[in-house]
C-alpha cells in the first residue's frame, strides 16, 4: 500500500452515472468469483478516482432491503479495505477501471466469504491489467 492511499470510499469512487454503468455492462469483461459476479472496465482518460465501483443485489434473491442492504455494506466495506491493491497497479500504468460487483447467492454471505472474493477478485483484475499492459508493451517494441 502506497503513502496515498486512503481507506475511504468516496462519491468519486462509486458509479452513478446511467451512461457510465451501461458502458460498463456493454464493454466490460466478466467473471465469477463465488460470492460475487464482476463486471470491469479499463479507461486510459483521466478520472476522479483510480477506481469506481457498484454494488447490485436483486431483489429476486434477497427479498427483504435490509439483507440487500447488509450485503450490499459487506461489499462496499470490503472494497473499501482492500481497494488499495488494485489502484497500486492501475496508477503504476496510468490506468482508470470501472467495476461492479454483484452478489450471486441466495444466501446471505459472511464477511469472510466477501472478503476472500474480493480480494481475489482485484487480484485477477491487477493480473489482467499488467498483462495487457505488457502485451501493449511487447507490440509497441516490435
């Protein structure tokens, strides 16, 4: 973790512009790592924040706001504390991604649980990130 980094989560850092979240949705790669479904996207222009992310639960599988509402929190906490990992590698390649995070069970998940799939889930992003960016590297040179 660099001396930058902050452990907050600001407005900055969560989508809410419709157009951007379609973008996202539209463009962006995906992946489960169980409890979670990510959905990102890699912007090379200039944004507030390194990172931006959205936390979507339906309603079909969680009934009740206050258990989306739970679950919902778990992922934003969990982004929040380990967000750090991915913004290193994002800077370091002058990188902006956009993610959304949604919950796939129809339980109601620990924090253990969130916490093991989010950070592997920034892991597989900061891999994909550096091996994109030297893949771009190596056809440049050629």
């Amino acid at each position: 973790m660099t001396a930058s980094a902050t452990y907050g989560l600001t407005k900055g850092e969560r989508l809410h512009l419709r157009d951007e979240i379609s973008q996202v949705f539209s463009e962006g790669k995906a992946f489960v790592i169980y409890p979670l479904r990510v959905v990102y996207l890699l912007h090379d222009e200039e944004r507030e924040a390194q990172s931006a992310m959205l936390v979507s639960v339906a309603k079909k599988r969680f009934r009740r706001a206050v258990r989306r509402n739970r679950v919902k929190r778990l992922v934003r906490e969990s982004f929040r504390l380990h967000k750090h990992m991915l913004n290193d590698v994002l800077r370091e390649h002058q990188l902006h991604a956009s993610i959304a995070f949604m919950v796939v069970t129809d339980e109601l998940p620990d924090y253990r649980a969130v916490e093991k799939a989010m950070i592997r889930s920034l892991m597989r992003i900061a891999e994909r990130v550096a091996r994109h960016m030297k893949e771009k590297g190596a056809e440049t040179c050629v």
